[in-house]
C-alpha cells in the first residue's frame, strides 16, 4: 500500500514557517525560510536565506530561527516538524546545549511540541542530505 506525504496546508488561523536546509557532499549547509497561510500564502514575508554554515549545524540553526521569527511575531503555540532524525536527536540529547535549551524552553512556554515527520523526499533525504523542518504556529 502506497502512502502519499507531503506538505500539507495549515488549519485555519494556523501559519506554518517552513525552513529547509541543504548540505552539500562537501559539508556546507543553507538553510531558508518562508512563513505561510491555511492558503498556502505568504505571511508577511518573502523566502529569505538565514545562512551559510560548514555543517548539519545549520539545518539546527533554521529551527531555531523559524522559531526565533515565530516569536517575534507573537504566536504562541507552536509544533516542529522536522523529518531528519539526526537533527531530532541533536534537539533531544543536548548535542548543542545552547540551542537544545532554546529549543525545548520554547517547548515549555508555548505548550509546543518536537516531533519528527515523513515527507515526499524522505529517501531523498537520507541519501542526499536534504533537511526539511515544518514550524506550525497558532495565530
């Protein structure tokens, strides 16, 4: 049986800020942004680039700026998705205490949630180092 994943739209009153973060054979990392609707709209911004890493650090890193750019915009509730278990970890373990603190602080505050998910490129991902990471926020 076949099972379709893939991006899905927010409820209504929702706002997904989606990061997604690319490493190369090399190590560099870019991770971007973009906030979207329950009408798969842009929310008051356009995609921007949060920056240029040596390393999976980044695709941590866009978690927590999609969080970061959350926050400032005042939503309260808040669920990461991420599909890359490695990153997942990172945010469980502690691998980088700063971030983690930040991470699940954030998890405290705001009743949200971390949670890892499928997507469509999910084999992709684990063959090309491709990280996908969905922050939906309750307006």
């Amino acid at each position: 049986m076949e099972k379709l994943i893939g991006w899905k739209f927010p409820s209504t009153g929702w706002i997904k800020a989606n990061s997604e973060g690319a490493l190369t054979s090399k190590g560099w990392a870019l991770a971007i942004g973009l906030l979207r609707n329950e009408h798969g709209i842009g929310a008051g911004d356009s995609p921007r680039i949060w920056g240029i890493s040596l390393s999976l650090m980044q695709s941590y890193r866009g978690a927590l700026l999609a969080l970061q750019t959350t926050w400032d915009r005042g939503y309260q509730r808040v669920l990461v998705e991420i599909d890359n278990l490695r990153v997942l970890r990172f945010v469980m373990i502690h691998s980088y205490p700063q971030l983690s603190e930040k991470l699940l602080k954030f998890g405290a505050d705001s009743k949200g949630d971390i949670a890892h998910m499928l997507l469509e490129k999910n084999v992709k991902v684990y063959k090309d180092e491709v990280i996908w990471i969905l922050v939906v926020v309750r307006i």
